[in-house]
C-alpha cells in the first residue's frame, strides 16, 4: 500500500511580491478575488496556509466569516479601519471577514487588514452553503 500523497501547498510569495497576490475563493456558485494588500506577518502566515477549504457564513448583517483551522501568527502586524470591500482578519476570534457594511467600525489592533475585493454582498451570500476553496492564484 503506497503512502498518501502529502497535503499540497502553495509557496508563499517572495517579500516583494506579497503586496498584489491575488486570493481566490471559490465555491460551487461563484468565487470572489481578493487582492493582497499589504505585507506583514498575518498576511504572510494567511498566504503559507492555502489553499484550504472553509464554510462562510453571515455575521451581523455587515460581513461574511470563515473560522480559519488554526491562529495565525500576527505578531508584529498592524491594526486597521475596515471599510466595506476588505477582507480582515479578526484575531479575538481566528476569522476572515469580508466586510460590505462597515458602517459604525472603527479602528482596532484586533481587525488586520488582509487585502481588498470587489463583489457585492449578493455574491459574497454566493460563498455560503458550501465548501469554499481558496487558493492563491498563479
């Protein structure tokens, strides 16, 4: 019996090609891309984790979640000021969150910004249901 293959992964990009990746994710009705928009220690700990498949689900009538599988390693990795059409990630509870009504959010060192997309929040309701991918895109 041969032994299974290992877990594929992605090679994170190089430092000065973090900034401008672009993050796909991808259900079985749509996908939306995320722009990497900064490089730090989160965003570096996100990009080595994919790809990866999670479940997304609406939070609070302002953004759609997905619980990573672990942490990432942050430290070092500012705060931020979400606005509608980021993607963060939420360090007091291990999520991604694509917000679309930021309204009333403010600054905070919890909130890291991950990258930017365009989709509206019909689409993002797209990802919701079933397994989503997501997968650096070469």
């Amino acid at each position: 019996m041969a032994a299974p293959d290992p877990p594929a992964t992605t090679a994170v990009p190089e430092p000065e090609q973090v900034v401008g990746t672009t993050v796909r994710f991808t259900s079985d009705r749509t996908s939306v891309d995320v722009t990497i928009g900064e490089d730090s220690p989160g965003v570096r700990d996100f990009l080595s984790m994919l790809p990866l498949e999670l479940t997304v689900e609406e939070f609070a009538g302002a953004e759609k979640i997905a619980y990573l599988p672990r942490e990432l390693d942050y430290e070092g990795s500012p705060g931020s000021d979400p606005e509608d059409g980021d993607l963060i990630y939420y360090t007091s509870w291990g999520n991604l969150g694509f917000y679309y009504d930021a309204t009333g959010i403010g600054y905070s060192d919890a909130t890291l910004h991950l990258g930017t997309y365009s989709a509206t929040e019909q689409q993002l309701s797209l990802l919701e249901g079933s397994p989503v991918t997501i997968a650096i895109v070469d």
